[in-house]
C-alpha cells in the first residue's frame, strides 16, 4: 500500500521531527486518573497511589518481526500495542500507559505513519490506556517500533512465573497455533502474488487464523475473569515464543517439571483444517507456533471446581517435581520430552 500511486505522499522532511510528533500525537488524550501529565512536556508524570508498577518493553523490527508487504500499518501498529499488554495481563495486572517510539526512514511518506498512528489510537481506545509520551526518529533503513507498557496491580495480585508447584493444574486461555499458520498462509499468497500479481487470493477459509497474525487481541478479559472466579494463578506468563517454550519458562522458574496433554490442547477447527492442507502436524503448530498472545498459568488443584467448563479456559496438564523432566503426552500414549522450539527455528 505503500507503493501505491494514487494515495497522497507528503514526505516526513516537510514537518520535521517536531513537527511530526505534534502532529501524530495530536489527537491523544489522557484518559487514565494516573496520568497527570501526558504528550507535551519533557516527560510524562503518573501517580499509582499505593499500587505496585510494572513495567514491559518490546522493540518490533521490520524484516525481522515483521513483513510490510502483507501487514497493513494499520494492523501494526495495533499489534505493536497488543504484544505490550499482553506481557501486563501475563503478570495479572491493569495496563495504564504506553510510550511508542519509532525509527523511521524517509521511503515512508507521513500517510504510512498516519495509518500506522490509527492502530496505534485504536488500540490504546479499546484497552483504555494513555499514550503518554515516546520518540519519533530517522532509520537508514526500515521501521522500528519500541512500546513500553506501564500497568498497575495491588502486590498481593501479582502472579510471577516462578510460583508453580508439583501438582498444580496447567491452564491455557482460548486456542494456539492460528496466529502461526495465519503467517503461514500470508507467506504462500505472498510468493504467489510474485509470480501473478493479478492474480486476487481468496482468503475466506483463513479469516480467523489471517485476524489471529494480523490483528491479535489480548487478553484483557482474564484477570478480572480471574478475579470473579477467585483463583490466583501460582505462576503465568503469556504465549509470544509458543506454548512449549513459555511451559519450559515456567517449569525453569518454579523448578517443577510438567506433562502436558496432546489431546487437551485446544485448537480452532480452522487451525486443524489449514494444518491438514499444509501437511502439518498441529500439535507442532501449536507448541511451536507462538504469537497466540494467550495466557498460559498454573493453578491449585483446590481451585479446579472454579475454572472447570469455563469456555476460556482449558486445563491442558499439571506440574510435577522437577526430577520427572517436562514431558509431552501423547495421543498414543507415549512420554516425549518437550523441546524449547520458537516460531523462528520452526520457520528455518
Ligand atoms: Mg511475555
């Protein structure tokens, strides 16, 4: 879309930096009670109260996290935004704030910028936080995004990932693996689209894995889930690398080991169709997938009457002592142990 002709291309070097800022920013309000001051001084200043903070940054680099020749800025720069928040409801907090910073070079006129502000604005509506500050800079190359994500939690509230105790039931929130085979199906349309670029992909079989790699949500709806249910987790994080590497994270931390349950592991009937048509082994896909932005927690076998049938939430194993090593079930019934594989060396 950059490319395109017909849209207007006003170039960045017209404003200048300070002009820019101002003028991406512009429509920014502060919504959040804790957000004295926002956009517009030499820096932001907040007021918790008695709340704890916590703190989470992300760098996304084009190339390498992302590919802007199928992602439209729009839906990155909602993303950007989600990966943040994500990493706050992981530790069972409230987002508040984000900052965003981004690097920039001078293909981008200030319309890309523009579009990629819109998801930013979006996202930051629907979740209620304040942009309260970040920096806008030129890139020899590419575009950079860092967002920091400020949140709060009273002490007592927050979940680490080291808590998590032999016996303790393994639970994860919605599916996996769609955002992984969403990426999968964009990079087969993109090779095609080299070869004919007349020729216009029909992507309705993939609508929901496509929104789960474009346009994730995070899980904003747990923690006061949790809440309701009165259950704390003993230990979460959330699923950016993929579920078998975030188990390992928080096997290493606890110092517990874990079996996890091939049949349990919940999937879209879109992933296990798409799977098939890729000749992939789902299971993979979903061990191996990452980018899901699930929550993956523990819990105490106590609480299991207060989680069980909830449809949000899918108890997929149980921890055990450490010595026992972290295992796959599998539908044959055999143990395989858990290997740490990322979306990258899956991809390679
Ligand atoms: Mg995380």
């Amino acid at each position: 879309m950059i490319e395109d002709k017909n849209q207007k291309r006003t170039p960045l070097s017209e404003l200048g930096e300070f002009g820019l800022i101002e003028h991406l920013t512009k429509n920014f309000k502060t919504e959040q009670p804790s957000s004295l001051k926002g956009i517009g001084d030499d820096a932001a200043v907040i007021d918790f109260k008695d709340k704890k903070t916590v703190v989470s940054t992300d760098l996304l680099i084009e190339g390498v996290h992302f590919d802007l020749s199928y992602v439209p800025l729009k839906h990155l720069g909602y993303k950007a935004v989600m990966v943040n928040l994500s990493d706050i409801y992981a530790m069972n907090a409230l987002p508040t704030q984000i900052t965003v910073s981004i690097a920039i070079s001078n293909r981008f006129p200030l319309e890309a910028l523009e579009e990629l502000y819109e998801g930013i604005a979006l996202a930051s509506k629907l979740y209620k936080v304040d942009v309260i500050g970040g920096d806008t800079t030129t890139s020899n190359k590419g575009l950079t995004i860092s967002i920091t994500a400020l949140g709060i939690a009273d002490e007592e509230e927050i979940v680490y990932r080291n808590g998590a105790n032999p016996g303790d039931l393994l639970v994860v929130t919605g599916d996996v693996g769609g955002a992984y085979l969403g990426l999968q199906v964009l990079e087969r349309e993109k090779e095609v689209f080299k070869v004919n670029p007349n020729n216009q992909p029909d992507l309705s079989l993939y609508t929901y894995i496509i929104e789960r790699q474009l346009k994730p949500e995070s899980r904003k709806d747990i923690p006061p889930l949790l809440k309701q249910l009165e259950v704390k987790p003993t230990a979460m994080i959330d699923i950016s690398d993929g579920l078998s590497s975030e188990i390992m994270h928080l096997c290493k931390q606890s110092n517990v080991g874990c079996n996890v349950y091939e049949d349990k592991i919940p999937l879209d009937p879109q992933v296990i169709s798409t799977c098939e048509e890729f000749d992939i082994n789902s299971t993979t896909v979903a061990l191996s997938g990452g980018e899901d932005y699930e929550l993956l927690f523990t819990i105490a076998q106590a609480d299991f009457p207060k989680i069980k049938a909830n449809p949000h939430l899918t108890i997929i194993g149980h921890m055990t002592e450490e010595k026992e090593g972290i295992h796959l079930i599998s539908r044959a019934n055999t143990k395989i142990p858990l290997k740490a594989q990322g979306w990258n060396p899956l991809k390679n």
